[in-house]
C-alpha cells in the first residue's frame, strides 16, 4: 500500500509520529483499531451514497499513519484485526484519489423458517443455570464459546477485551458469588486493558464502554453454551467493601490495567430450571409523554 500519510501532523491533536514510534504496542494497536473506525469506517458510508466525484484529500490519512508505523516498527501484517485495517485503508485510498470504491457487502435477509426456528430456541431456551456437576469442559467447546464472545459488538472495534478462564476449583475460589462455584465446568472472567481506552481517551467520554463490551460478548458466550448444550449464568460483581475484582485481581496476581468487568460460570447443569419470565412488552416500552 501506497505512503500516502506524509502530511500528518498529530493524532488526536497529541500524537506525533515519533510518539506513535514508541508508543506501547498494544496502545498503538487501540489506536490504529479506532482511527479506522472513526477516520474510515463511520464516514465512508454516508460518503458513498453522497458522492460528489472528488478526491477527499486527508481522507482517513490517520489512520493510514498509525498502519504505516505499526509496519515501520515490525509488528505483525496477517492478524485478522490488521487485515480489517487493511481494507478499509485500501478503500480511503481510493476516495483519496478521487475514486469511488465499490463495496459488494451483502444487505441482510430474513431467514427462513427453519433458521428461524433455530434463533428461537437458542433465544428463547436460554436460562441461568445455578447449579453444576463437576465436570471439565473440553477446551474446544471453551474456545468455541469464547470466539462467540470475541464476534460480539464492541465499542470502537477497540480490541481491549481479555478473557481469563478459571478451570479448577482452586482458581475458581478466586471469583467470589452467590451461588456455589465449588462445582461446575469453568469460570470465566471478561476484562479489559485499561491503557488501550486510555490512549484513544475512551476512559474519559465513553467510560461506560468497556463494561458494556463485556457485557455484550459475556451475552455471545452464553448463548453460544447453550448452543453446545452446557449451562450459564452470569455472575455479579461487587463493588466497594470486598470488591470482586480488586479481590480477584490481587490474588490471580493481574496488572493494574487489566480490569475485569464480569464473570460467567460455565457448566454441565445439575438440574433443569424453571424459565424465568419478564413482564409483558406493553409495560416495557415508554411511550411519549402527552402534554
Ligand atoms: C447484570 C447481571 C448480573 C447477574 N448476576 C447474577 C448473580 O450474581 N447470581 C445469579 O445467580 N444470577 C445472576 N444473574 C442472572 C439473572 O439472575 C438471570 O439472568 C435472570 O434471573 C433471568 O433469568 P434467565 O437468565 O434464566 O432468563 C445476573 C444477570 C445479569 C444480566
């Protein structure tokens, strides 16, 4: 790909290349994920459908000038995050150049009934299971549910999530909860790395963020279990006296930038459970308020 960054002074109004040149690299990796998605990915759509026939000079160059760094300094061109950069890159190029990419991305389409029937169950048969045998999950059924988690939304496309996965019993000790964890498959704890918010300045304008990343590939994981036939439940965090995660991070011996957000148990149910039930939509939607 072509240099097409020269002109950039500063990222973020504070970055300048030398700092980009030292700069740790998991921040830069932060850094090149969210300048794609704000200086390429979120303006090239509206771009596209009002298309004036005109190159758009600076058009995604940040991003281009984090990439070209991230390569000057050697790190790895094939991971499935750089290959995302890297098309997106390919694309602001062009609009650079005065070219109008053609994008051929599917629009999606109602599935038929019998994947219907299969969403369905999977949403709806879902439960929290509180109660486990003690037994191991194999490790492919682990990653399985853990790949679900990884495609889930994420703000920024930031990247920032860690998974930890608490196997024994000993481990699992680590994690307090209101129900027993003495037997089950697994525990595992969803986190995040504090310094790649940090860099983009996520922790100050969007600090609920992380959290919600969490949640959102915590939710992926569960229903991938119940998918495979295993049980799940979501396990609250607690905060002030005896908090959860200054607990956990102390005696699993975590650096301070990695923050745990959430943590799920994972397992071969002991015993079926009654499916909860919420209240009826109607009294769940808000309608205006009249005057
Ligand atoms: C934010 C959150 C925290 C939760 N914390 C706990 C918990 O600490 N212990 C627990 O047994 N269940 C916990 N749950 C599971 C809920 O109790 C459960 O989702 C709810 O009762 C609805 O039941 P269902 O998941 O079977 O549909 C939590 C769920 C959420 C979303």
């Amino acid at each position: 790909m072509a240099t097409t960054a020269a002109t950039v002074q500063w990222i973020f109004g504070k970055y300048t290349r030398e700092d980009l040149m030292i700069m740790d690299p998991i921040a830069l990796r932060g850094l090149l994920h969210e300048r794609t998605h704000h200086m390429i990915e979120v303006p090239l759509y509206p771009t596209l459908l009002k298309w004036r026939g005109r190159a758009i000079k600076s058009f995604g160059e940040q991003a281009q000038l984090c990439y070209e760094i991230w390569c000057a300094r050697g790190f790895t061109d094939t991971a499935p995050d750089i290959q995302w950069v890297k098309k997106y890159l390919a694309i602001a190029e062009q609009i650079r150049a005065g070219e109008k990419p053609e994008l051929d991305e599917p629009l999606p389409t109602p599935f038929t009934p019998e994947e219907m029937a299969v969403v369905n169950k999977l949403i709806y048969g879902r439960r929290s299971y509180r109660d486990y045998l003690d037994k191991p999950i194999p490790e492919e059924m682990l990653e399985t549910i853990m790949e679900a988690g990884r495609a889930a939304p994420i703000g920024c496309n930031l990247g920032h999530l860690k998974f930890i996965v608490l196997r024994t019993s000993k481990e699992r000790k680590m994690i307090w909860s209101d129900i027993s964890t003495r037997s089950c498959g697994a525990i595992i704890v969803l986190c995040h790395d504090k310094r790649i918010a940090a860099v983009v300045g996520q922790d100050k304008v969007v600090p609920q963020n992380a959290g919600f990343d969490a949640a959102a590939a915590g939710d992926h994981m569960l229903l991938m279990a119940h998918a495979l036939g295993l049980g799940g439940c979501w396990l609250s965090e607690l905060h002030g006296e005896g908090d959860t995660a200054e607990i956990f991070k102390k005696k699993y011996g975590l650096p301070d930038y990695i923050e745990p957000d959430l943590h799920i148990i994972l397992g071969y149910p002991s015993i079926g459970i009654i499916k909860s039930l919420r209240t009826p939509l109607k009294d769940m939607i808000i309608e205006k308020p009249q005057k």
